[in-house]
C-alpha cells in the first residue's frame, strides 16, 4: 500500500438549472489537467440528480454547485446532504450563485461545509480554472492525510496486539 493518495482521474460535477452554465463551464475546463490526467467533467441539471450521482460516485472531487434550482435553496440543501446524509466529508463544493442576496456569503461560508463561493458575474474563465485547480489539491490533501490517518490507526491496533501478546506470553513463563 502506497503511503501518499495520487489523485487519478479527477472529476468535477457540475450542478446548475442552466445548460449555458454547463457549457460554459466544459469550455472553461476542456484543457485542465491535474497530475497528468484531463480533469472530467460530469452534469446534473437538480440537485437530486447530483446527490444521486455523488452516491454513484463518491470519489468525485469538486462539486460547482448553483444556489438556485428547483427551489431557492435547492443547492445549499444538497450541501447538508452531502455533508450529512452521504457523509462525504471530501468533496470540495464550489458554490456558485447568479442571485448573491439569496445567499449570503459569510453566512453561506460559515452555516454550510462549502470551499468556495464564486458569483457567477464575477466569475472568468481563469478564476474558475484557478478555483478547481485548487480545490482538486485540496481534495487530495484531504484524501492523503485520511489514508494516513488509516495506516496510523492499523499500526496502533498491531502494536497493542503485539504487546498484549508479549504481557500474556510473559505471563504463562
């Protein structure tokens, strides 16, 4: 087993009402690479649709994730679900949002688990590639130290069989 997580085939889900978002987002990323590997690009078009491929799929890195859907709130309630009902504490969400007011972003930042908040009129290509770029190495740092975290709890539980081994061996003498 590895003791660092390479990220491979990094994947960034899309989830916006609005096909032009899409398509402006795949034309922003089309070149975008990481470690080597073209960044793939994967949409939902609700946020039930996301959640249902983010269960398919939990590997997937980043989420850009719209504010407004099907309801007002559609994307900050798919935020606590991610977080809470799928548990998926790695992903890192992008959130994006045309209407600024309807979600505020200190409140928004603070109240939710989300990375990154990027108005979509402030939003260009280079900031959006920079954002991704960024968040696919956190995720990655994310998913290293987790991996790390693993190893350090398998070599503490051999060590305390090792040495409740040698207390008992030791005992029986």
């Amino acid at each position: 087993m590895s003791n660092t997580y390479k990220l491979n085939h990094p994947t960034v889900l899309v989830v916006d009402d609005e096909d032009d978002v899409h398509q402006i987002t795949k034309i922003s990323l089309r070149s975008l690479t990481y470690n080597g590997d073209r960044v793939r690009v994967v949409s939902a078009y609700s946020a039930e649709e996301a959640l249902s491929i983010l269960r398919a799929e939990p590997h997937i890195a980043v989420t850009l994730l719209d504010v407004v859907m099907e309801s007002d709130h559609a994307g900050l309630d798919a935020c606590r679900s991610i977080r809470e009902e799928l548990k998926n504490k790695f992903v890192r969400i992008l959130l994006r949002t045309g209407q600024p007011g309807r979600a505020p972003e200190e409140a928004v930042v603070r109240d939710y688990e989300i990375d990154g908040y990027l108005p979509k009129a402030e939003l260009t290509s280079l900031r959006l590639t920079t954002m991704v770029r960024t968040a696919l190495k956190a995720y990655e740092e994310l998913r290293d130290l987790e991996l790390r975290r693993r190893s350090l709890e398998t070599l503490h539980e051999s060590v305390r069989e090792l040495d409740s081994e040698v207390v008992w061996s030791g005992f029986l003498k």
